[in-house]
C-alpha cells in the first residue's frame, strides 16, 4: 500500500511563538498512522527537527539549490537542510516556478541534489488556469513530470505533488473528476518510466486544501495526501486534515 503523507509548506510564514502549533500537533498524533510532515521557513528547521525527534512527524525545507556548495548568495543546499535535521524538501512549487523563473531543468537538478542528500524530494507539477481552459492540462503535467524527474528517484526518495496553479490560496479547488484524471494520468506515466515501483510514489494533491474538503479528496482513486499551504499554520486547521488521511493509512 502506498504511504500516505500530509504535508504542510509553511512559506513565507512562523516565528518563534509558531512553534506552539508543532507542540500541538506532536500532542494531538503521536499515534498517527500516515506520515506527517512540515515544510517551515528555514530558520526554524533546526529547532522544529529537534523537537520532533522520535515523533511521527517529519520536517522539511521549501526550496534547495542544486548545487553543493558555492557562491550562490542567500541559497541553501540540501545538505544544509539535511544538517539541520530536515529530512525533505519541496523542489518546483508554483510559486518558486513563477517568481523565480525556475525551470523543469533547474527542478530536476534540486530533486537529484536532495536525493543526494539523503532527502526525500517533493516535485511539484501543475497548470495555469490558462493552460486549463485550453484544455492542455494533461499534456503540461506529463512535460512537467518527464523534465523534472530526477533519474535517481525511486519509492523511498520522492514524492509527486498535483497544485494547479490557479487553484493556490484562492479557495478555488478542482472538481474531484479533475483531480482523479490527474492522478490517474501520474500513476500511469509513473509505471511507464519506473515499473513496479510507481505504485509506492506518493502522490499529493495541493491547492486550497482544507478540513472541510479533505475528506472527499482523499476519497479520490490515486490521491495518497496533500500539499497544504495556509490550512497547515494552525494546529486546529491542520489536524483534521491529518485525521481525514490517517483512515486511509495502515
């Protein structure tokens, strides 16, 4: 059975006094049977990694350079991220796609260096709102996936994440028809480029994800969890979420 992950992006959010929500939810699902991980900003890495130690709760960073080391200004690595006790990273949000003009080339390159690092990577893939009114959604997420695969991923070391872009902090969400094309379309194209193992990737929905439509997307054939942005800030927004994929996890 595919693991299930519910997991949360902090962005460009938290503080020191958050660290009352990771307590929280460290008390409310120390027995949760899906994973459960947070991505928070990168000052708080280390100090949320240390007060998770010997929990079920992961966490991880938002970005990472593709690089090991070098002269690149206000970047991180992932074997920084992985010295601070991060044990994922999210590589080709959306958001780092759009305002940093990162291609699927520059996302392969992060994936293959978090992997290195003994992270597991989080690829992110979706489409505009123009790309899906033209009707070309599948063909964008099937480009997406084949340029941003790293090639040395396998079921231990990554995880696919759906966000359509148009659908992200806009309380949009798709039909669940829509989000099970998209899916159903991943897990084949997955078993065309990796076999067997295609079936133990985790596959995420993201996109204004909440407690009230978690239940019914989780229901949907090939969703394993969910990338959740705003929803994962309070331990009250975030924890029904992890209740609703927990039944579906063993």
């Amino acid at each position: 059975m595919t693991r299930k992950l519910a997991a949360g992006n902090w962005k460009m959010h938290g503080h020191t006094p958050n660290l009352a929500e990771l307590q929280r939810l460290l008390d409310i699902h120390s027995n949760a049977k899906c994973d459960v991980l947070l991505c928070p900003p990168a000052t708080l890495i280390h100090r949320m990694a240390t007060m998770c130690t010997d929990s079920k709760l992961a966490i991880g960073g938002q970005d990472c350079h593709g690089a090991v080391t070098g002269a690149h200004t206000g970047e991180i690595s992932a074997q920084m991220l992985a010295d601070a006790g991060a044990t994922y990273v999210i590589v080709g949000h959306s958001e780092r796609r759009t305002d940093h003009n990162e291609t699927n080339a520059d996302i392969r390159s992060k994936a293959e260096a978090a992997i290195a690092a003994d992270l597991t990577a989080i690829v992110c893939l979706g489409e505009s709102e123009a790309e899906r009114l033209a009707g070309s959604t599948i063909e964008v997420i099937e480009q997406q996936l084949i340029e941003s695969l790293p090639s040395t991923a396998n079921a231990e070391n990554l995880v696919i994440a759906y966000e359509p872009i148009w659908a992200i902090g806009t309380g949009m969400v798709p039909t669940l028809d829509q989000i099970a094309e998209v899916h159903d379309f991943l897990r084949g194209k997955l078993r065309e480029i990796m076999a067997n193992a295609a079936d133990d990737i985790p596959l995420l929905y993201g996109g204004s994800v909440k407690a009230a439509n978690a239940v019914d997307i989780f229901n949907v054939s090939n969703v394993d969890g969910a990338l959740v942005g705003g929803a994962s800030l309070k331990a009250d927004d975030f924890s029904p979420i992890i209740s609703a994929l927990d039944v579906h996890a063993k």
